[in-house]
C-alpha cells in the first residue's frame, strides 16, 4: 500500500496525509528504495538528538503493517518524562492501528512536538491516555466538555478498474485517521460481501448495480475513532495500491493520487442510528498523467454506513443523583425497560451500563444478578440460556470484550495472525473440495483444532479474575437452587458461545486483526469455531452434518481438558493469578452516552409506561436542564414533575445568625421585691419556648389588657374554716355564677386573717412579668426579621457571584474570539499587504514593460517610415533604369 509522507519530530513519527504532489516529475515513493529507506535515512543520527528513546527504523511493507511486530512507536515508558502542564493545546488521542501498522498506540500533540506511543493492551493505552490527560487538565471532569466521535463502515466499491489491488484512506479535515487493507477485485469480492450482509437491501442493491458492467470490491472493516478534534469534513478517498510485480524504481505516477474521492455529509450522519447508502465516487482527475482505463467508471460508488456523534458532557457533580439512582436500581430499571426495547435498543443500553457500573464498581453485581435472573425467567428452558437477545446477554457480551480483551489477544492473536499470513484449507465437505484432498484437509482440521483447544486450556494466567468472580457465583447460586448442571451451562455459553467462539468466527469485530477474511480463511475459521462450540457444550456432531462425523473422536478426547478448564475458571478458590482489568472508563463520558440513550428511548413512550418508570424521567429532565433549551425533554406528568427547588442556606450562616442563641433561654428576672419582706413566689414554668405567631403581616403589637372592675379587699362573713371567697359580678344575668373551686392539695392555703390587700400587688409584679414577655416577644420577632434579611442578602449575594462568573466566563469567551478574529484578521492584512506589494511589483514590471513596447512602437514607426522611402527611391531608379534601357533599345 502507497503511504502518504512520515515526517519524523521531537523523536517520534508524524504522518502527514495528504498526497504529495510531485512538482519536477520525479516520483517520491520510489526514491531511493521508497518509504522504508526515506524513514531509515530520516531516522540516522539520531545521535544528533538529546532524547534517550529509540525508535525501531524499520518501515513499513505492505505484510508488516497487519501483524508485523517492527515498531514504529516510542516505548510507553518515555511518556512519564513528558511536561504537559505548560501548554493548554496539548492533543493526546488513540492512534488507529492502520497508520502506523501497529495496535494500541496513542499520540501527543503540541507547539513543538509530535510523540506516538505504543502500549500492550487497549486497557494499557487507554489508561495512559487518561493519565496524561488529567496531567494537562488536572479538572477535567468537573468541566463541560465535548466529544466527537465517528463509527464508519466501508463495506464496498462498485465499478472500478479490475484487476488491481485498492484501499481507502479516512481523512477528517485533510488529516489521516485511518485506511482500509489493501483488497484485489474479483469474484471471492463478491461473496465475502454476501457472508457479511446476509442479503440486506444495500447488499442486494449494490450487487444489481455491479452485475450491470462494473467490477465489485468488498472490505467490510469497521472503523471506531474516538476523542476526536471538531470536524467540518469527512471524506473517503480511494487509491490502487503499488503492483508487487512491478521493479520498485519504475516510474507510476498514479498511486500518488486518489482514483476518486467521496465526501460524507455530516448533517446526514449525525445521531444515534447508522446511516448506510451507496455514495457515488467522485473521479479525480490529475492533469496528463493517467488514461482512462486508470479512471473509475461513471457508475463507480462506495458503500458506507456511518453515524458521527456529538456529545455534550457537563461536569460530574450534575450526575450525581443518576448515578446513585443506578447504582441502587438498576435490576428494577432493566426488569421495567426491557419489555419496551427493540434488539439494537438493549444492545445499547446493556453496553452503556456495564461501563457506567464498571467505573462505578457494580459491574460484577449487575452481571451476577442479570445472569440469575435470566436462570430464574428460563425455568427447565435451559437450552436457551443466553441465546436469546436479552439484556442480560448484551451485557455479558459487553463486559467480556471489556475485560477480557487482553485474553482474547493472548489467547487467539497469534493462531488468527498465522491463518491470515497462509494458512492450510481444512474444507472438508465432499461437495466443496476434491476426494484427493480430503483426508489432507481433515487432518489440517484436526490440528487447527489442536491448536486452539490447547490454546484455550493454557492460557489461564491471564485469564480475568472478575469474570473468575462472576462464574463462581453463579455456580454457587445454581447449586444453592440444586442447578448445578444449568451453572456449568452458564458458563460455556457465555464465554464460548458468546466471547470465543464468536471472537474464532470474526476476528476483526473482536479488535483480533482489521482486515475481513479471505474465502479460505473464513471457511477455515467457521468450521473451528464449530468444533469448539460442541466441545463446549459437549454435544457431538449430528446427521445435519455428516461430513463433520470425523471429529467425534476428536471431541471425546478432549472433553476431561474442557471440563477441568471450565472447573478452574469458575473456582472462587483457584490458586491460578489471574489477570485484573487495569483499564479506565471515563465515568462522565459514559453517564453522558447513558443519559443520551435513556433520553431518547423514554420520550417515545406513551405517557402511562413513562410514569410507571418515575423518578427515573424527572432525573433525566433535571440533566437535560444543563444542557440547553434545544435538548430533548421527556415529558412528565404533573403528579411525577420536578419538585420545586429548595433555598439551602449558606453553610456557615448559623456561626453569624443569632437565631438559634436567642431561643436557648429566657431571660431571669432578678429584680428583688421593694419595701417589707421578701416572698416567696413560684417559678413560672411554660411548656413552649417559642409562642405560635402570626405572619409577619398579620403581627400586631401586644397590649395589656385590664379590667376596670373594683374588686373587694375582703369578704364578708368571713371565717377561717371557709375558703376565701372572691365574687366577681357576671357579665349576665342568664348566666350563673360558677361555684367556688374544689380545694387542691398541694396549693398551700392561706387561713391567716391578712386580708386581700396584697392581691393588688401581686397583679402588678404579674403584668410586670408579661410587660417583659412582650419585649421579650418584640425582640425575638426583631431576631426573625434580621435572620430572614440575611438569608435573603446570602442568597442575592450567592445569585450575584453566579452571575458575575457566568459574565466573566462569557466575557472571557467574547476577548478569546474576538483574540481569534484579530489573529485572524491581523493574517489577512499581512496577507493583503504582501499581496499588495506584489501586485506593486507587478504594476511596476508592466509600466517598465509598456515604455519599452511604446519605445518599440515607435522605433518600428520610423523604420516603416525609412522602409517606405527606401521603397520610393527603389521605384524612381526602377523607371529611370526603365525609360534608360527602352531609349537605349529604341537607338540600337
């Protein structure tokens, strides 16, 4: 395959993607033995450099960019050096394993630099990435940020050239994201595109329109690139690739350029849901260099499905209450939701949590409680245990491409790398393969299948502890139900039937390898994972296929392997050190996507299945909040709406607000009686501390009520075994007077003869006392009234410094881009001015060029003007020489 140019700064490779367009004629690739010694020569003196990190020099050939073990990235270990607190453009981004032939590497861009790294794992990569990028942003999660991403399938092409090799190159706004392997045209095209669509509709339509004249070509490579930079163009461009046959200094201009181009418009991929269509081929055209049987035909087009998401994530404290809301009910969540989602909806929303919980650390308990569930929903259905499109199948499939990518890469890499470089056919039925070579291809089954069992049963150091886990606890749940037998079937059919077997069948959906599969080679991959599959379920072959009976004893052999395997993997107590996830999900960014997919999902729903899944809508709505005015909402009824915002004081208020002081006591009157003797009196007790009030508005100011009414000093008839009676006259006749209270025991009376004079006196100290309960009162309603003033000054005060940062933040918004629209300007007047200074010189040069043409002009004038008088003069001796000679004759 043709590379663009590699460029080599700051001691790492940069790839510049755009075509190199050669001025002199001379071609680049092939200077000097092409890319592989161009990056060698780069690379020589490094000595030159101060870094210490080196760099393999090896370049790369068309078979080391799939497989190839030669590096073309600094060891992981050179980035700790790295200093990226100084400059706020610091880029770090996945690096797509097509551009540099190697997987896991990541790049860092900056000012100065361009670095690319390379990792052992995807979790190893993506733990650095996130490393190094809270090293330049150490706040980053509680900033609003926003995510780009692209899912892009490049299925196929349509009337091309034949008989050439082709890839596309993904370009976002001319730079290189990624590129297809290199795939011929022919025939095996064809039907590797009907294996993968299965006859879809843009499968059938795109095979019709290449039957009609042009040849087919199919990839099918999938295309997930992430952390993207805000894009404006998306644009697909084919190329032929280098002919192997072909010396490599002869002269072929045409791989240097695109045979055409395809541009995607991203208002029509924009969302949730894949958009796939034919997208006609857009021929480019270099002027005078290629024929037209180089050229693609008029009908050419290019199969793509895509979607390109935008994601708006707000800082993570506005999550908080959905995440605990998950975190507590997410079994009721997905028991509610479930019935109500199509098959691409729980795909979704199973992969969504399983991340979230996974961050969160409920992983495990979300995958045991779904995987007893799904025991419990099946009863004696135990044959379909996970092979049904449920939720609790989406999330195992989900969480074992999480955790358990390393072990699939360990496991199955190197077996999926050597089928692919060549592999031996293993095509065993009669109706497909010669008598001859059946017996060849029988035993290069058995071996293929060998190799795999063995590499299936050994592999257990790095085998993940958290599935270890998971299966433990379902064996142990399913015995508790006196299941043991369905808790073994747990775990064949969720690790072979949906991890390994799968992971066997299509390596490149399993990050195992890029490229689609030859024929033979997806042949020889589909009858393994068929041996493996029955292994696993320890089932021999059938009458449906008769030509597999030869592996029966193949499958008995090997059934004690596979039950000590699934024995040890399933052990709570295994003594094997299995491997743990190391990897990192950014929890913001995943409870973002959640969000997203919950809020899409519920607000089409009627509105009694919305209200029968509350709180969960109301939380949502309060996220969507943050996210502006055109964010969809889902509706809620008024009985399940959003409560009304509570005021919560400012934290330190009760340290400053006498409030709370003012009610620990009253006050003690300790005024001593004047004149005479002192008395004793009883304490006043009151069962309340603070009074019922009215409103602020309704509060009138206390008055002391007195009676006008003269009471008696004495009673008359008076004697000392009666009780003091006190008449009081009644207001009304109709109404008795009320008989005399019954004597109260521990009321000491007073039987002495002082008279009533002192009740006078008593009545006095007793308005007194109410005198200061009223001011006592009028203070406390004071208190109220400051404590109510600063709670309103600490909340204007609070609505203030919010909006003076809103402001601020949005006044620092306006300086930057009014910054970058005088940056932008100030290039466009250098601009203008060179271009004016130009145009000056060129004036110039034609004034120069115009005086010396009207010079010449001249000059020609006056030499017309002497030619035509040399012309006259000619003439006069032609009729003098004329009329002498006709005298002459005349006298002879």
């Amino acid at each position: 395959m043709g590379f663009r140019r590699w460029i080599v700064c700051g001691g790492a490779l940069e790839l510049n993607p755009d075509p190199v367009v050669p001025q002199s004629g001379t071609k680049i690739k092939g200077q000097d033995g092409g890319v592989k010694n161009l990056i060698k020569r780069r690379l020589q003196g490094d000595d030159k450099r101060k870094s210490s990190t080196q760099l393999n020099t090896a370049g790369l050939s068309v078979a080391g960019r799939y497989g190839s073990k030669e590096s073309l990235s600094i060891p992981v270990s050179a980035a700790k050096s790295l200093d990226l607190s100084t400059d706020q453009t610091t880029v770090i981004r996945p690096v797509h394993s097509s551009i540099l032939g190697e997987k896991y590497c990541f790049q860092v861009i900056n000012s100065e630099n361009n670095h690319c790294f390379g990792c052992s794992s995807a979790a190893e990569r993506d733990r650095w990435i996130e490393d190094l990028r809270r090293a330049a942003h150490p706040n980053k999660d509680n900033c609003e940020r926003t995510e780009y991403s692209l899912s892009l399938w490049v299925n196929e092409a349509k009337d091309i050239p034949p008989k050439k090799r082709y890839y596309c190159e993904v370009h976002l706004d001319g730079t290189l994201f990624a590129r297809t392997s290199s795939r011929a045209v022919g025939k095996s095209a064809q039907r590797s595109s009907q294996a993968v669509d299965g006859g879809s509709g843009a499968g059938g339509t795109g095979h019709g329109g290449g039957a009609s004249g042009g040849c087919q070509l199919f990839w099918g490579e999938f295309f997930e690139l992430d952390n993207l930079p805000p894009v404006n163009q998306i644009i697909l461009h084919l190329f032929r690739d280098e002919d192997p046959k072909k010396k490599r200094h002869s002269k072929d201009d045409s791989i240097l350029h695109p045979l055409g181009s395809v541009p995607l418009n991203l208002s029509e991929i924009k969302g949730r849901a894949y958009q796939e269509k034919w997208y006609p081929i857009v021929p480019y055209k270099p002027p005078g260099t290629s024929t037209a049987k180089d050229q693609v035909g008029p009908q050419a087009s290019l199969r793509v499905k895509a979607k390109f998401k935008i994601l708006k994530i707000l800082p993570i404290e506005r999550y908080k209450e959905f995440a605990e809301y998950i975190t507590v009910n997410y079994v009721d969540m997905c028991s509610s939701l479930e019935p109500l989602l199509n098959v691409r909806e729980k795909e979704e929303l199973a992969g969504a949590l399983v991340h979230v919980l996974q961050s969160i650390g409920k992983a495990k308990e979300f995958l045991i409680d779904l995987g007893s569930a799904e025991v419990q929903r099946l009863g004696e259905n135990e044959a379909l245990i996970f092979r049904e499109n449920t939720l609790a199948t989406k999330a195992i499939d989900e969480y074992m491409k999480l955790v358990g990518q390393k072990y699939l890469i360990d496991t199955l890499g190197d077996f999926i790398a050597r089928l692919y470089n060549g592999g031996e056919s293993c095509e065993v039925d009669p109706l497909k393969c010669s008598a001859s070579d059946l017996p060849i291809n029988q035993r290069h089954l058995k071996e293929t299948c060998a190799d795999v069992v063995k590499r299936i049963t050994d592999m257990q150091d790095s085998f993940p502890a958290e599935l270890n886990e998971i299966f433990s606890s379902w064996v142990s749940d399913c015995e508790d139900r006196g299941q043991t037998d369905i808790g073994h079937r747990l775990i064949s059919a969720s690790l072979f039937l949906r991890f390994l077997c799968p992971a066997i069948l299509s390596p490149s959906l399993f990050g195992l390898t890029q490229a689609y599969p030859e024929t033979n080679t997806l042949r020889t991959l589909t009858l393994t994972a068929k041996v493996i599959q029955n292994l696993a379920n320890f089932t021999l072959f059938g009458e449906k296929e008769e030509y597999m009976f030869f592996m029966n004893e193949f499958l008995e052999q090997h059934w004690e392997p596979m039950r000590g395997f699934l024995q040890k993997v399933s052990d709570p107590d295994s003594e094997i050190a299995m491997a743990r996830f190391d990897g990192f999900v950014d929890l913001p960014l995943r409870l973002a996507v959640l969000h997203n997919l919950l809020v899409d999902i519920i607000s089409v729903m009627k509105q009694e299945q919305i209200d029968n899944l509350h709180p969960l809508p109301s939380i949502l709505n309060q996220i969507t909040e943050f996210l502006g005015q055109e964010a969809q909402r889902i509706p809620v009824s008024s009985s399940h709406g959003t409560p009304r915002p509570t005021y919560l004081a400012p934290k330190d208020l009760p340290k400053y607000s006498p409030l709370q002081t003012s009610m620990q006591q009253l006050p003690i009157d300790s005024k001593s009686n004047q004149g005479g003797t002192q008395r004793q009196r009883k304490q006043v007790q009151r069962a309340f501390s603070v009074p019922n009030r009215p409103t602020r508005h309704q509060r009138q100011p206390l008055k002391r009520q007195t009676s006008k009414e003269e009471l008696p000093t004495q009673c008359q008839d008076y004697s000392p075994d009666q009780d003091p009676c006190l008449e009081i006259s009644s207001p009304s006749n109709a109404i008795k007077s009320k008989a005399p209270a019954a004597k109260v025991l521990w009321i000491k009376q007073n039987n002495s003869n002082e008279p009533y004079q002192k009740i006078g006196q008593e009545l006095e100290e007793t308005s007194t006392l109410d005198r200061h309960a009223q001011e006592l009162a009028e203070l406390r309603l004071g208190v109220e009234q400051v404590t109510e003033r600063e709670l309103e000054m600490a909340k204007r005060l609070e609505d203030f410094i919010v909006l003076t940062q809103d402001q601020n933040t949005q006044l620092q918004t306006e300086v930057q881009e009014l910054r970058n629209l005088l940056a932008i300007r100030e290039e466009q007047l250098a601009s203008a001015t060179f271009r004016l200074g130009v145009i000056e010189e060129e004036r110039e040069e034609d004034e120069r060029k115009l005086n010396v043409a009207v010079a010449a002009v001249e000059r020609m004038n006056v030499l017309e003007e002497q030619f035509a008088g040399l012309l006259k003069d000619v003439h006069q001796l032609y009729a003098v020489n004329a009329d002498g000679m006709r005298k002459t004759y005349i006298n002879t």
